[in-house]
C-alpha cells in the first residue's frame, strides 16, 4: 500500500469515528427532545389546573374585598365621631393654652413689691383672724364656768 492508501483508510477510520460520535450526540437531542415533549403534552392540564385555582383565588378576593368595603362602610360614622372629638379637644386645649399663655403675661407684668404687699396683706389678715378666734376661745372658757340655764323640752303632744 502507498501513502495515499493508506492516508484514505485513516480518514475512513476518523470519519467512521465522527459519525458514530455524532450518531450518540444526535441519540442524546433525540432524548431531550422525547422530554421536552412529554412535558409541553402535560403543560395544558397543568395551566387549565392553574386557571382554575386563579380564578377561585380571584372570586374569593372579590368577595373578601366587598365583605371589607361594607364594614369599612360600618364604621365610617364612628371614625367621624373620632375626629369631630379630635377636632374638640383641640379646640379646647388651644383655649387653654390662651387662657395660660394670658395669665402668664399677666404675672410677668406684676411687680415683685405689688406682689409683696397683696402677701402683706394676706399674712396680716390671717394672723387679725387668729388673734381675734384666739380671744373668743379664751373669753369662751372664762364664760363656761358660769352655770347653764337649761331650757325645758318641748312637750309631745
């Protein structure tokens, strides 16, 4: 044999090496295909199983929904109630804050003697009150040693 015979027989032999490497890669996509197959053929049954779910979840959602829109409805008047008091209390806390605010100006502007002698005042009417109760009880015992005259009681008839 010469070289070219030769150099034929060593294609023939890496071309019959390709093919039957090419045939168990073409086998292993045939393979993948049958798979891929079987799972598109249960693809319909599974999204009509989907569909049906989703459109349980979706009327249960609505009604849900509509149950939650009537109690809000509920309790509208009570949240007005709410806020209408919150709406008071604010009025009158901001009254009061006036009311404060005013009497606090008022005691800024009082003079610290002015406030000494209405204390003045106070003091020396407490203690003319003390000494004058003071007297009384003691007149009062000096009287208590007299005798009483009792009164006759009232007849029951």
């Amino acid at each position: 044999m010469d070289l070219i015979g030769i150099g034929v027989v060593l294609i023939g032999i890496a071309f019959i090496i390709l093919a039957i490497y090419f045939a168990k890669v073409l086998q292993q996509v045939g393979n993948i295909l049958q798979d891929v197959d079987k799972t598109v053929e249960k693809l319909p049954r599974q999204l009509d199983g989907i569909l049906a779910e989703t459109g349980t979840l979706l009327k249960n959602s609505n009604n849900s929904l509509a149950d939650l829109n009537t109690k809000i409805e509920n309790f509208t008047p009570l949240f007005k109630v709410v806020g209408d008091l919150g709406e008071s209390t604010h009025m009158l806390t901001s009254s009061l804050v006036d009311v404060t605010s005013s009497v606090r100006q008022k005691g800024a502007h009082t003079d610290v003697s002015d406030q000494n002698k209405k204390l003045g005042s106070i003091y020396g009417s407490a203690m003319l009150g003390y000494y004058i109760f003071k007297k009384r009880k003691e007149s009062g015992v000096a009287t208590t040693t007299q005798p009483v005259k009792k009164l006759p009681a009232p007849d029951a008839n």
